[in-house]
C-alpha cells in the first residue's frame, strides 16, 4: 500500500521533498502551498505586510537581487541550471524559472494544492507509530479540511519573519525603522540618511543599492577590519549599532550619528505556527530541538525538517536531507532516540567547545560537507561531487583569512575554521611552523591535498583559477562583483566585464593594490589593531596546542 508524505510548502525544500518521494518506492507526496506558485522565497511581489488572504508576506526578495552564490554551485545535483546564461550571478527570476523547470521536470505540479494553508499539525501515536493529522485551509472556498499522513516534511522556509536585535533606547529612536523583509527599491530612501545595521549579503547588497540615491548610508558592522572594497562616495562604514538617540545612533567605538532611517539587515527566525504542542518541537536559542542531523524529530521520527541547517549551499543540502530523511522511513533503521539526542548533544559540546555560539549550532559553514558525507553514509547516497565543495570552500577560505570577514560572529567562526584547517595540515605533515605561509601556489597545494586526503578527483585547474577570481572580486570590488562572469575554455579562464573580455591577471592585481593602499591610508590605525590582534591571536592558537 502507498503510503503518504506530507510536504508543508512548495518552495525549493519542498520540491525537493516531493520529487524524490515520488522516485522512492512505495511513497506518494502530497504538498500543501499556501500561495499560487511554486517558488517560495523566489517569488518576487513589490507588497510588504498581509496578502490578500491576511496573511503575512512570504517572500524577502527584493527587485534587483541577484544571486549571491555562482549558479555553478547552487543547483540540484541531479538538476543543473541551464548553461545558457554567460553571467554566473543570476538575477532572482532565474532562479524561479529553474525552480519551475524542476517542477516540470519531475511532474509534480499534479502532487500540490495551490492555495491551501496549513494550520495545525497533531500527532496520531499507536504503539508503532506516529501518523500526522494535518488540517489545511483552502484559501479559495474558506473551509478546511484534515489529511492523515505516513510521513511529514516540513519545508515552510526561514527567510520570512525577522529577527530584531536589541537596541538599547530603540524607544526614544523617532526615525523609521525597516527589515530587510521590507526591503524592494531604493526610491523611498531618496535624499535620507540610512544606517544599514548587518554586512552579510543582504546588508551589503541593500546598502550599495541605497547609496544610489540616499543622501548617506552608514554600513554598521562589527567584522575586525573594515571591508576593503571601493565603496560609493556617500557610504562608509562604522561599527555596531549599540544604543539609540532621538535622531540617530550610538556606535562601538562611542561615535554617533544622525539617521532618518535604519534597515536591519539581521537575519530571520525559525518558526512553525502549525506544530501543535505534541509534536513535541521547540525552539531555544536558535536551536530547533530535538532534530537529529538537522532534519529528524527524534520525539516522532515521521516528521522530518528541510532547511534548517544556514550558511550552506541550500539546494544540494536540502537534495541530501530528503533523501535521508526517506531512507529513515523503512530502508535504513535509525538508532534509538537516547541514541540519537546523545549524538546531537555531544556535536553542540564539541562545537562549543570550539568557540561557537549556541545559537549557531545550526550554521554549517565548513561543515556541510562532512554533513552531507554523514547523511550520505547514513542513508548509502553517493557523495556530492567535490568540486562543488571546493568552489564554496575557496570563497570562504579567502574571505575568512584575507580578511576576517566572515559574518558578524566572525572571531568564533575563525577558530573553528583555523582549528580544522591546522589538523588538516597536520594530518598532512606540514610544519605548524609555516601554518601561515600558503600564497597562492600553497593555496593549491592545500585544496589539491585535501582532495586527495579525502580519496577525491582532483580539482580541475580552471576551477581554482577561476574561483580565486571570483573571490578576489568578492572582497575587493564589492561594488561590481556580481556583473563579471566567468567561463572556460580548456584551461584559460574567460572573464567578461558587460559582455566584453578583460585582462584578469592585470586588472585583478592593480584594483588589489588600489584598495590596499587606500585601506592603509585612509583606516591605519584601525587595520593595525585588528591585524595585531589577529596574529596575537592566532599565534596562541597554535602555541598553546
Ligand atoms: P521557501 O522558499 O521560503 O519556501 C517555503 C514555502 O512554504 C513558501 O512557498 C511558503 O508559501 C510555503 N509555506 C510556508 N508556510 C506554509 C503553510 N503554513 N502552509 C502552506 N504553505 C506554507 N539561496 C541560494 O542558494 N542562493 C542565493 O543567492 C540566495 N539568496 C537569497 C536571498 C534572499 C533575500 C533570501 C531571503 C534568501 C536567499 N537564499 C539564497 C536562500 C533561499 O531562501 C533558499 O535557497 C531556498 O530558496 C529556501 O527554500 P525553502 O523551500 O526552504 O523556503
């Protein structure tokens, strides 16, 4: 008898869910969206607030946004996005059309209920299992209606309901006061002065936009060194917003200044309105709990979450989150729940002890390849291929070492990497000694052995040229990053400013000089301390070990 998995959302997760449960054996999807699209975050609409049904806003998408991932890396392992496009950084109606081509694709249009909303979700337990209830509101007729499923994944998405931080006197604060969420166009912000609280991608992308037109953006943020790019000249940075003013803001560093407006570029909440108290999920400090992996409510194992796990490739995770997750459901036993609560609470003690906040535990970062291996051993997948990893780990690498910029946590985030990426080292037999010295050609060597070390295809060299470039551009040329495209030819790499070839190496070299030598001259004082600090740091790190 087939039995059925609910899928709550038909964004990328529940596509996602819904095709390889139609590829699994004995297994009927059925999928509940409350809007009239697939899509989910990809769906664009100018509105903010309530919807026509009163319900509140989906979508965080705003009208320029283009991908902050090369298309490259983001796709479905079993899907990639189509090569016809030259550019890598693809504008947000491309990634709906890919979504729409996958829904295509694996016919599952036939599988979702447009339009239906679902309100409340409540176990059934018998000695042998947990079934779900699931009452759903057509939102067309008013009237709701109860399904009983085998299975659940939920896939309602984790970029719609802001997080706001604390701002001392934010009270008294008399401006306006907006979440990225809200964010569509720069027009409303014409001639104000805009303080943009966060530098992660929405909070940088959101400022060069509003730099167009606003009298003056302050990019407010806490990484040890200032963000080495050219910026427009009516935007700089300061630090940490820490306390509010009638008409302004009071930094880190004890300076103030007047803004018209603040944008806080601070992230969203996980939430699941639906889940009723028996489903026994909570949440406490950013921690969906009790998940094993990420994705299996260890309380009643039929339920399954996708997308938890942040700063990933979200496709290719959410790809081996589902297919564990229905691997779970016959094919492969799971161990016992003490088994797997004990598990997930010595992965939190280890990775505190290694310098990360709690309410990190689900960001992946560097993990999320061993992650994927796990899920993959776990369930007998095959890995994603490496070259993949590769691409996403030299980003981070450059951005986390070149610079310390990493995300507003980036000291935490520091250690673990540097801690991982020194017993990688030893492992290989290098000296802790010359820990520091890679450059470019140790940079190689470095990714080359990790490949090899890990039994993996070594990285094609066009790849690595290709990405040290993309990197480069990242941090040096913020401003433009996203129009520059990349391609092969054997192995030279092709790379185009609007259509036109440019020299790469050339180019490359003079903007990275330009900017270090502004950098020095216009913020001495300040890159001093942090490169100081840095070292300082760093050193004890590896003499105390
Ligand atoms: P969503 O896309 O949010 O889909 C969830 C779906 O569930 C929605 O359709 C919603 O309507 C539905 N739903 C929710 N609750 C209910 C309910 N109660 N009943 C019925 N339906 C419900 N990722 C990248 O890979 N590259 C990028 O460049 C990138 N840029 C991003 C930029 C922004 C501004 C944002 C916000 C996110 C970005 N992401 C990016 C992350 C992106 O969110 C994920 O890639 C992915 O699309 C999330 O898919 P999802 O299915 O988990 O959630």
């Amino acid at each position: 008898m087939m039995r059925v998995v609910g899928v709550i959302g038909a964004g990328a997760a529940g596509l996602c869910a819904a095709r390889h449960a139609l590829a699994s054996t004995g297994l009927s999807p059925v999928v509940w969206e409350k809007s009239s699209q697939v899509g989910g975050t990809w769906v664009y609409t100018p509105h903010t607030g309530k919807d026509q049904d009163g319900l509140p806003i989906h979508s965080s998408m705003y009208q320029s946004l283009k991908t902050n991932l090369p298309k490259e890396v983001m796709g479905f392992p079993d899907f990639p996005f189509s090569s016809d496009k030259e550019e890598s950084f693809i504008h947000h109606s491309d990634v709906l059309k890919y979504l729409k081509s996958y829904t295509d694709n694996f016919n599952l249009n036939q599988y979702i209920k447009f339009r239906h909303h679902v309100e409340l979700v409540t176990p059934v337990v018998t000695d042998e299992k947990t079934t779900w209830q699931v009452t759903v509101q057509d939102l067309d007729t008013k009237t709701s209606s109860t399904t009983v499923c085998d299975a659940l994944l939920i896939c309602n998405g984790h970029y719609s309901v802001p997080r706001m931080p604390q701002v001392e006197d934010i009270e008294r604060y008399k401006g306006k006061q907006v979440h990225s969420h809200d964010y569509r166009e720069p027009s409303p912000y014409k001639g104000l002065t805009v303080v943009v609280l966060g530098a992660a991608a929405s909070g940088l992308d959101i400022s060069l936009e509003l730099a167009t037109v606003a009298k003056e953006v302050l990019l407010s943020h806490n990484f040890p060194l200032p963000i080495p790019s050219e910026l427009p000249p009516n935007m700089r940075q300061v630090q940490g917003v820490v306390s509010a003013l009638d008409e302004g803001f009071v930094f880190a560093d004890g300076s103030s200044a007047q803004a018209d407006v603040i944008m806080y570029c601070t992230g969203y909440e996980f939430t699941f309105p639906f889940l009723t108290d028996d489903c026994g999920v909570t949440i406490e400090n950013n921690i969906v709990k009790p998940l094993y992996k990420h994705v299996i409510n260890t309380t009643h194992p039929s339920m399954g979450f996708i997308g938890i796990p942040f700063q990933v490739c979200p496709f290719p995770t959410f790809d081996f989150q589902v297919r564990f997750f229905l691997k779970m459901l016959g094919e492969v036993t799971l161990p016992s729940k003490q088994n797997m609560d004990e598990i997930t609470e010595r992965n939190l003690n280890e990775q505190c002890s290694a310098g990360m906040a709690v309410r990190h535990f689900h960001r992946l970062g560097s993990q999320q390849w061993q992650y994927n291996d796990d899920l993959a051993n776990l369930s007998g997948l095959p890995y994603l291929p490496r070259a993949i990893m590769n691409l996403y780990e030299a980003v981070r690498y450059f951005l986390g070492t070149l610079t310390g910029i990493v995300t507003l946590e980036s000291q935490n985030e520091m250690v673990a990497a540097t801690q991982f990426e020194l017993e990688c080292r030893r492992s290989l037999g290098y000296s802790d000694k010359k820990f520091h010295q890679l450059g470019f050609v140790r940079q190689e060597q470095y990714l080359a052995d990790l490949a090899k070390n890990m039994h993996a295809a070594q990285i094609p060299q066009h790849i690595l040229t290709n990405f040290k470039v993309v990197v480069f551009r990242a941090i040096f040329s913020i401003m433009k990053f996203k129009q520059y495209s990349y391609s092969n030819d054997g192995n030279t790499l092709i790379e185009t400013l609007h259509g036109k070839r440019i020299n790469t190496k050339f180019d490359l070299g003079s903007v990275i000089l330009r900017r270090v030598a502004y950098l020095f001259w216009h913020d001495f004082a300040r890159v001093c301390t942090a490169t100081f600090s840095f070292l300082q740091f760093s050193l004890k790190k590896i003499f105390t070990k």
